[in-house]
C-alpha cells in the first residue's frame, strides 16, 4: 500500500496521453473533414479503432505499473464500467 500514492500520478499521467490522442484525433477529423459524408464514417471508425487501442495501450501501462495480469485489469476495468453504466440506466 506504500506504492499507491507513487503509482497514482503515473496512472493519471496515461489518462491523460489518452485524452490528448483522442483530442488530437478529434481536431484533426474536425479540421480536415468536417464536409465529406463519406470522409466522415471513415474516419469515425478509424477513430473508434485510434481510442480502443490508446485503451489497451492505457489498461496494458496499468498492469505493468500495479503488476498486475493484463486480463484481470482489462476485465476489471470493463466490470466497473458495467456497473458505472446499470447505476446510471437505473437512476435516469
């Protein structure tokens, strides 16, 4: 339990590489092509498919930081999600 508070900071700091690629993906499909239907889908699905992987990038940095086994961290992240998502269908 010592390790927690060295560990939190490099946890947050791979959030936020998350966010800034998925803000860089963002601007980018917003910049180039805002105009094109077609542009539009691909670029969505290749951007869909740009934030998965920063997530496995991010649940895999994770692991290796707490040491954990990647599936346990990957299934537990997606358990706390589930849950997150029922608590808010619940009380909507």
């Amino acid at each position: 339990m010592s390790e927690l508070p060295l560990i939190c900071p490099q946890i947050t700091l791979y959030f936020l590489e998350a966010y800034i690629y998925s803000r860089i993906l963002k601007i980018t499909y917003l910049y180039w092509l805002h105009n094109h239907f077609l542009m539009r889908e691909i670029i969505s699905l290749i951007q869909a498919f740009a934030i998965f992987l920063v997530g496995i990038y991010v649940i895999s940095k994770i692991s290796d930081t707490l040491n954990y086994d990647f599936g346990f961290v990957f299934v537990g992240i997606f358990a706390v999600l589930g849950i997150i998502i029922l608590i808010k269908m619940v009380t909507a």
